[in-house]
C-alpha cells in the first residue's frame, strides 16, 4: 500500500509540474508565435506589394458598395436587395484586372439572361393555370440546369465561360423558383440586376484606373524569366562540369532556377485564359498574340526537362574519361556558352519588346560548335578505351546537342511574336561575330623533295554563313576554294 500511495503522490507531483511549466512557457511562447506571424506578413508584403495594395482596393470598393446600405435615400430606392452589390465585389474581385473583369461580365452578361428566361419562364407557366404552373416551372428548371451544366464540360466553355454558367444556373433557379410566391416578380429582378451591375462596375473601375495588375504582362515577363533561367543553367552548367570558372559559389546557385519551369504550365494557361480578357495596355495592344506566349512556354519547358537530364550527369560519383573529356570540352563549351548567349538574347528581347534577330549569331556559332564536335569524335580512337568511361561525357555532348536545337526552336517562335506583336526592330551597334574559317577547314601536310607545303582546303560551305555584304564573300567569291601556302 505504502508504495502504490508513493507511486499516486509522485504521478500528481509531476502532472503539476509539467502543468505549472507549461503555464509559465505560456507568455513566452505567445511572443514568440506573435513574432513569426508579424515576420511572415511583412515577408508576404516584401515579396509583393502589390498584394497590400489589392487588399486596400478591395477595402474601398466595399466601402462604396456598402452605400447602398447606409445612405438612406439609396437604401430606399434598392431596399434589401442592395446586398447583392456587397455579395458581387466579395466573389468577383480578383487581384489581376483580366480575373475581375472575366468574373465581373460573367455575372452580369449571366445574371442578365438568367433573369430575362426566369421571368419569360413565369409568364409562360401562368398561361397553364394554377395547378400545372408549378410542373412547367419545374420541367423549365430541370431542362436548363442539366443543359448548362452539361455544357460545362466544353474545354472552350470551361475556360472562359465557367462562372457565367455557375451564375446563369443559381440566378434562374432562384428568379423561377422565386417567383412561384412572389407577386412583384419583376421589380424583384431589376433590383437584383441593378445592384448586381453597380457592384460589378465599381470592382472593374478601381481594377483598372487603381493600381491595376495586369494578367498580361505578368505572363510576359514570366516568360522571359523562364527563358533566363534556362540561360543560367548552362552558364553555371559550364564552372560545374568543365571547371572552367573562378568562382566556385556562382555556377552553384545558377543550377537550380531551372527547376520552376518544369511546373509553370498551368500558371501560363491561367494568365493567358485572363489577358485574353484585359483591354489594351502599355505595349500591349488590344489583340494581343498571347496564345503565342504558350507555344513559346512549351519549348522552354522542352529545353527545361533535356537540362534536367543533363544535370544527372552532374553527380561526383560518375566515372568519365578525362582523357575523352578533354577531346570534346572546347567544342561542348562553345556549344552551351554559345546557346546561354542565344537564350539571354532572347530573354532581353521579350523583355525590351525588341526583334530577337542578335541570337541568331550565337546559334549559327552554336551549330559550328556542334559541327566541331562531330569531327572531333571522328578523330578519337576507341583502342584500348574503357567504354563505360566514355558513354557518360557522350552523353553530355548528345544532350547539349539537343538543347541547341531546342534553343533554335525557341528563337522561331519568339521571332514569330516580334512579328505578331510588332516588336521594335533595333538596328546593331556591333557587328556579329564571325564564326573562324579554319573550323571548317581541313590541312594537310605536303612533303616536297625542296620545299615544304600546306595545303589548307577550305570547304565550301563557308560561303553560307557569311553574309552578302561582307568582304569575305567578295574573296571567296573571286578565289578558288583551295590555296598554297609555301614556306621557303
């Protein structure tokens, strides 16, 4: 008995004390959640003002709307039905200015035919008397809800269209079901519909001429942001594999932006469905070609996921060749510097709404890069040659072959918007670089009894990189393809 009472006594005396701690920690860790609240809204902020600002807009559009309430000659002329107006800012009032606008004519546009078929659907169900008005009702209401929830399904209709749909079926419902009761049926609609359209102009108005966030430009610049992510890749991609960089810390923290590109589809599908929605801005004119801004966002994610095959080959612990490596890191080193310049060019040409023509240098060079690389594989002799060595470092250069095209295919598609969108056509202040003519060229040796030779043969595929105008076209032009160079 002694030692149960002792045992009971103890369980008691450590319930109080961990009770009694707990109440004491009390104080401090309220302080400490109240902390890590405050941090993380100033953090929200910091990250985007513009979500303080939204917040503030949808303050004062309550505000206005609340009027209708609070004014008495307003209240006397809407009564009750003035909270709709209330109800339409909270649903409609997104934070892009293509959202609310979308919600904002959904509502109206649907409210406005709902209520014509509610009140057309009454009058037709008098016309059959008191006992089968409510089976016509009935009958019109089940037709209609099917009907437009079935067309829901549309992928166009879905869309666009999806809350106009969800709006047509309650306002109809309520003005058919409503009205079954109610003797001033159409009063009741106007009110509704008036309150409705105030609400809904007062939250398009402050969108637009307040502060406004445009879906459209968020896409844009989201695009170009995805291009210059890639970008960074391949230049930290080069310090990385190559060791070819001073900065150790640098090629690190370029690898990884990458990564949201992968999963920006549905965000771009998002912006592009609520720009198609928004008036003419800024640069951006009326029809914009903003379903271009998809294909574009395809590619890139094209390109995104060959970059996170590449970057498996990043790992310490595979065993390459270094001897191969060393064969094909200058021509996989111009290929990847050469598509991050093509790729930065084309990013700051969506940015700066300009033609993307100064890629087009880098990925000519890119292609003689490649072509470099071809030859120098032809010269590597597998004798004696571990395979296993060699197969990941192939990889790498198959795969940066790839991304060239990958990148190609981008600069297309860019160049396609600059010509839909009319982009600004910049005229260049240097002069593209030349690709060396000796890369494409082959020199043999000759031995002669009394003097030595070099045959260097220059192949003919030279004159189709170099411009028109240039001096090289007039030589080759003039010049057989193969000269002698004698050293006496």
């Amino acid at each position: 008995m002694d030692i149960e009472s002792t045992t009971q006594v103890n369980n008691k005396a450590g319930f109080f004390a961990q009770w009694w701690g707990s109440l004491k920690a009390l104080p401090t860790n309220f302080k400490s959640k109240v902390i890590n609240t405050t941090r993380s809204i100033k953090k929200i902020g910091k990250d985007d003002p513009r979500r303080v600002i939204h917040s503030l807009k949808v303050g004062l559009a309550l505000t206005l709307v609340s009027l209708l309430y609070y004014w008495r000659p307003l209240y006397d002329g809407f009564g009750v039905a003035g909270m709709w107006a209330v109800l339409t800012v909270v649903v409609v009032f997104e934070f892009t200015v293509g959202a609310t606008l979308s919600k904002s004519l959904n509502r109206g546009f649907a409210t406005l035919l709902a209520g014509a078929l509610g009140v057309a659907s009454q009058h037709l169900a008098t016309a059959f008397g008191e006992r089968g008005e409510a089976a016509v009702l009935g009958t019109l209401v089940f037709f209609l809800a099917a009907g437009s929830t079935f067309f829901r399904f549309f992928p166009k209709i879905k869309a666009r269209y999806d809350y106009g749909m969800v709006i047509f079926i309650l306002t109809f419902c309520l003005v058919a079901v409503s009205g079954y009761r109610v003797e001033e049926l159409l009063e009741l609609a106007h009110q509704r519909l008036s309150t409705i359209i105030i609400g809904a102009a007062t939250c398009m108005i402050i969108s637009i001429f307040i502060c406004p966030v445009w879906a459209g430009e968020d896409l844009h610049k989201l695009v170009a942001s995805n291009i210059e992510k890639l970008a960074n890749y391949l230049e930290g991609f080069e310090g990385e594999y190559f060791h070819c960089s001073e900065d150790k810390e640098k090629p690190k923290s370029l690898l990884q932006g990458y990564k949201s590109v992968l999963n920006s589809k549905a965000t771009e599908e998002s912006l592009t469905n609520l720009a198609r929605w928004e008036p003419g801005h800024g640069r951006f004119r009326l029809r914009h070609p903003w379903k271009q801004y998809l294909k574009i966002g395809a590619l890139a994610r094209e390109c995104a996921y060959k970059i996170e095959t590449l970057n498996s080959y990043l790992n310490p612990e595979i065993q390459a060749s270094l001897e191969f490596k060393c064969k094909v890191q200058e021509s996989c080193i111009k290929m990847s510097s050469e598509s991050n310049k093509a790729l930065k060019a084309i990013s700051s040409s969506i940015k700066t709404m300009t033609d993307p023509s100064a890629a087009k240098s880098h990925i000519e060079n890119s292609k003689i890069a490649n072509e470099d690389l071809k030859i120098a594989l032809e010269t590597v002799s597998l004798d004696d040659v571990d395979l296993l060595t060699i197969i990941p470092v192939a990889t790498v250069a198959k795969i940066l072959e790839e991304i060239t095209k990958s990148v190609e295919k981008i600069y297309e598609s860019v160049k396609e918007l600059s010509q839909l969108a009319h982009f600004k056509s910049v005229e260049p202040n240097v002069s593209p670089e030349k690709p060396h003519l000796l890369h494409r060229g082959i020199i043999k040796p000759v031995v002669d009894v009394d003097n030595h030779h070099v045959e260097i043969t220059i192949q003919d595929q030279v004159q189709e990189i170099i411009s028109t105008d240039s001096p090289e076209k007039e030589k080759l032009t003039t010049k057989s393809s193969s000269q002698r160079l004698q050293n006496v």
